[in-house]
C-alpha cells in the first residue's frame, strides 16, 4: 500500500506542468462523494486561474495543490488514489 510520501516529490520535476491542467485530470478521477477535495481544488483553480503560465508551473501553484492531496489522501487505499498518484508523478 502507498503512502502519501510518494507525492512529496521534488517540485522541480513538476515545473513545465501547469498545475491546472494537472488539477483538471485529477477532478475527472476523484469520486461524486469525495465533495470536500473537489471543491478544495476546485477553489484552489479558481483562485490562480489569472495566474500567468510560468506561475501556473512552479512551486506558488504546485505546493498548496499537493497540500489539498497531502490533506485529503493519506493512504492510496482506492484504485482512484492511486491513479492521481500516477498523474502528480508525471506517470499517467
């Protein structure tokens, strides 16, 4: 079983991802009854969706982003979990 230790990857092998279009992939995979973390990240995509693309890529953006994973999801127990885990880690 993984833990949430797999998503504290360095933020710089995020850059080049705009954390939108990453936030996007995710909240087609999260469950109906997961509301909070959809909304969580729903907001987060609101507020910095004025952002210009190279802020949209670095650590401003990606760290509150993980930090509503890193809230929500402690363990990967759920074939949904572990496929957000695949998209943060660039592996999906």
């Amino acid at each position: 079983m993984h833990t949430i230790d797999h998503l504290n990857k360095k933020y710089t092998e995020m850059t080049g991802r705009s954390m939108i279009d990453v936030a996007i992939r995710v909240l087609t995979i999260i469950p109906d009854t997961e509301s909070t973390i959809k909304m969580e990240i729903c907001k987060l995509c609101k507020d910095f969706s004025n952002h210009a693309p190279e802020v949209l890529q670095g650590s401003y953006c990606w760290v509150p982003f993980v930090n509503i994973l890193n809230k929500h999801i402690t363990v990967f127990d759920a074939e949904w979990k572990k496929s957000i885990l695949e998209i943060i880690n660039n592996n999906a």
